[in-house]
C-alpha cells in the first residue's frame, strides 16, 4: 500500500467514527497519528490528518475538539516553516469558516494563524486575507446578535483595518449598524474609527472607500439632513447637524491634496467640535504623515494613540467602550 492510500485510509477511518458519534476516540486518534508523521516530518501527511480531521470534527459541532486540531495544525506548519500560500491558506481558512460561531477556540485559533503568517509571511502584522475573514466573520457574529459577544465588534475592526481592499465595505457596514444602537448625533465617532485608523496605517484608499461607504448608508437615514456641494475639483456631501462628519471628508480631501495649510484651517476651523473628542493625538500624527507637521515624540506615538482612539466611540456615546490593542501597519492596498 502507497503512503498516499495509506493517509487516505486512516482519514477514512476517523471520519467514520466522528460520524458514528465517537468524538473523543477519533479526537485522540488522529493527534497520535499525526504526532507519529511529526516525529518522522513528515509535514504534508501530518497536514493531511490534522485538517481532513479537525474539519469534520468543526463540522460535527465540535468545535472543542475540531478547534484543538486546528491549533494542532498551525504547529505544524510553525516546526515545517511551512509559508503562507494558496495551499496552507486555503486549508486554515475552510476551517476559520467551520467553526461554530460560540466556539471560544476560535480566538485563539485565529491569534494563531496571523503569528504563523506573520513569522513566514510578507506581512510583519499578519497576512492581508486572514484579517479579513477573521474580521468578517467577527463582524457577521455582531450583526446577527447586535451584542458585543467577545468584543465582537473591536475585533472585527482589529482585524479589517488590516485586511485587504474588500476590507472597507464590511468596516463600514460594521460600524453603521453599530452606530444604529447609538444616539444619532454620534455617527462622526464611528466613521472616525474606520478612517482614522485607515489613515494611520497609511492606507488613504481604503479610508476614502470607507468615507463613502458609510455616509452613503447614512445618508438614507430618515430625517438627515444633506447638502451636495460640487465644485470644479470634488463632489462633497455636507451634513449641517454633523458638523465632525463634515470635518472628516475635508480631512480625506486636504490629505489627498498635501495641502497643510487646508489641515491647519481645518483644525481652527472645528476647534470647538474636536475639543470633544479623543481625536488629538491621531490628527497630530495625520499632521506629521501627511503634510510635514512635526509632532512631540513621547514613548511610542503611533501606538499610543491608536490605542487611544479605540479607547471608544469619542465620547458621547450610551455605551462604554472599551480599549482595543491596536493593530500595527502592515502592507496595505
């Protein structure tokens, strides 16, 4: 018998006794062969295993169990410095997507992959692709619940905001329906926490993508005021009773065209809208990105006030919102 048909085998057997209900048995089964495939490195039959069991063990409803070989997985790829391609991807991601949605497993599970992808991958904070199924899927698990199961949503943005360029639309509608259980005058705090950020990462696409996305959604709210202005250069939508949402699309506009004396009169202009706001630190790093404005240097800028800015909605919120590790900048679109 080839070694092939032997692994084809031994999958065979497991799953037939996940289908006949023996959990446990299969569970320890499959780690004992794959420890054995380990010892020899035997990396693609130990990949075999681990993923053909730990997916129906997922699609079994055991996510403990499942989740366990999922891990079990990423070490293997971790002692084989397996890289992240197409194969090892496709692979982890068919199990993210197994998961069931309450499995506490998966957290970890995804911690897992981005430190794999991270290690052997072209991105220091993690591949672009496993962000944004890890953030859609904590996104999805917020829209359907509209509780901040696992802290949900922080996660969803942790992730997206590092995700690829399909990123912005999901953060948007994120943070719209977030936004909804909010008071209305609070919608510039949360499009801020998709722009800001976006804009800290140096990702300036995805946060005018973002921009859009958000204030189209927003503008079919009832009762909303909006002007079009246009001139010979842009297009703008102006919010008379969100005077911070109007901030925001100048900041985008004053950003694409490098102009500082546009963020200079900007600042001025709302003083007395931001002084409300937790938005200082992030605008003085946009001011020294952007247009050259150097700012004081304290211990590490650019975490600190990202952490700052997802220390919550801004302000004026019903809800407390609490800090979120900020995510570090990696290779963006």
């Amino acid at each position: 018998m080839s070694a092939t048909s032997k692994i084809e085998k031994t999958i065979a057997r497991q799953q037939e006794k996940i289908a006949e209900g023996a959990y446990y048995e299969a569970h320890q089964q499959l780690r004992v062969i794959a420890s054995r495939y380990i010892k020899q490195s035997n990396w693609p039959a130990a990949t075999d295993i681990l993923f053909q069991g730990a997916l129906s063990l997922l699609k079994a409803g055991q996510g403990g169990s499942g989740g366990d070989l999922c891990v079990f997985l990423l070490d293997v790829f971790n002692k084989g410095e397996i890289a992240p391609d197409a194969g090892s991807k496709g692979k982890l991601l068919s199990l993210l997507r197994a998961f069931p949605k309450d499995e506490p497993t998966r957290k970890k599970f995804i911690a897992e992959m981005v430190g794999w992808s991270s290690k052997y991958g072209e991105y220091p904070a993690g591949d672009s692709e496993i962000h944004h199924v890890a953030g859609a899927l904590y996104a999805e698990g917020y829209a359907l619940t509209r509780m901040d199961t696992e802290l949900d949503p922080y996660e969803a943005e942790r992730h997206l905001l590092l995700g690829t360029k399909d990123s912005p639309t999901t953060l948007a509608t994120l943070e719209y329906v977030w936004y909804l259980s909010d008071e209305s005058h609070t919608a510039p705090l949360y499009a801020a926490r998709g722009i800001l950020p976006y804009l800290l990462t140096g990702n300036l696409r995805a946060a005018n993508k973002f921009f859009l996305l958000f204030t189209s959604q927003l503008s079919q709210k009832s009762g909303l005021q909006v002007q079009e202005v246009s001139t010979s250069s842009s297009d703008l939508r102006v919010y008379s009773s969100l005077p911070l949402l109007n901030f925001l699309g100048l900041l985008l506009l004053a950003v694409e065209r490098g102009e500082a004396a546009l963020f200079r009169q900007l600042k001025s202009h709302y003083a007395a809208h931001l002084k409300d706001t937790n938005w200082s630190e992030a605008l003085d790093q946009v001011g020294e990105m952007y247009f050259g404005i150097k700012m004081p240097r304290q211990g590490n800028p650019m975490m600190d006030m990202i952490g700052n800015m997802f220390m919550g909605g801004g302000g004026g919120g019903k809800k407390e919102r609490r800090a979120v590790g900020a995510p570090a900048a990696a290779g963006l679109d």
